[in-house]
C-alpha cells in the first residue's frame, strides 16, 4: 500500500470523527462544515510526515484536527462553543434533566479553550494517557487537570 493509500484509508476509517472535532471546535452553519472537514485533511495531509505511529492514530488525528480548528477559530476570531451535538441527549421529556444539560452547556462553554479541550476529549471518550499525547503533556498532568475541572464544574453547578 502506498504512502497516499495509507492516508486516504486512515482519513476514510476516520471520517466521522474529523466532521465531530471539526463541528466541536468552531460555531458556524452547518453548510461550513464540509469546508472545515477539507482544512483539516489538508492540515492532517501536510502533518502526516510527523506521525511516528507512537499513538493510535485517532489520538494523533484528534490532536492535529483540535490544533486546526483551534487556530482558525482564532483567526476567524470564532468562539468555540458546545453544541448539543457533544452532549447526552434526555431521551425523555423531564425538564430537571434538560435543564441541566444546557446548564452544563452553558458552563463548560465558560472554560478557558485549554480546559474545554480536555473535557470535550474526555466526553469523546479518550482516556487520559490518549489526551496527553494529543495536547503534548504528561498523564499526570491531564489526570491533575482533569479532576480540578470537574471539581470546578461541580463548584459551579452545585454552589
């Protein structure tokens, strides 16, 4: 298999998680996202020398796609905001649950972008040794970040 094969293989294998991260990190139409989807190919494409295969490559994959969107949402000066998209939906009509939900919305769209990017990855389902590896920090660290954030989160949610 060639180099390029190899990539459009990784991409396709990939694909749904790139439109998420894409979707997670900018607040823009939906019409967009496609566009979003081809910068971070592109990006992924011009950095795919630097993959080692050290990580799985959806840690490295996460890790290029948020660095992307991160500094097109600066340029663009975007916020990044969660989308309902990120959050468990109440699968009934209780209003205490999806209040809470927005609640948490609201406050987790508060955080700093470096704090938002641990919790979005840790939403997504990456373990905390996959999160260091795609924000270039130690396991302690992301584990120490993590549970001040929610300690955070919990502070501001509970008063």
């Amino acid at each position: 298999m060639s180099r390029q094969e190899a990539f459009v293989d990784m991409i396709k294998q990939h694909e749904r998680m790139i439109l998420k991260v894409c979707a997670m990190y900018s607040y823009c139409p939906v019409s967009d996202l496609r566009d979003l989807y081809q910068d971070a190919v592109v990006a992924l494409w011009e950095s795919y020398d630097s993959y080692k295969g050290l990580s799985k490559p959806s840690t490295w994959i996460y890790s290029v796609v948020m660095h992307t969107m991160l500094n097109k949402a600066k340029k663009n000066r975007m916020k990044v905001v969660l989308t309902d998209e990120q959050l468990p939906q109440s699968k009934d009509e209780d209003y205490d649950t999806d209040q809470l939900i927005d609640e948490l919305r609201q406050v987790v769209n508060k955080l700093p972008d470096d704090e938002k990017d641990i919790v979005l990855m840790y939403m997504e389902g990456f373990d905390n040794q996959e999160i260091a590896q795609a924000k270039g920090s130690s396991y302690g660290a992301v584990a120490t970040r993590l549970t001040r954030i929610k300690t955070k989160l919990r502070k501001i949610m509970n008063p």
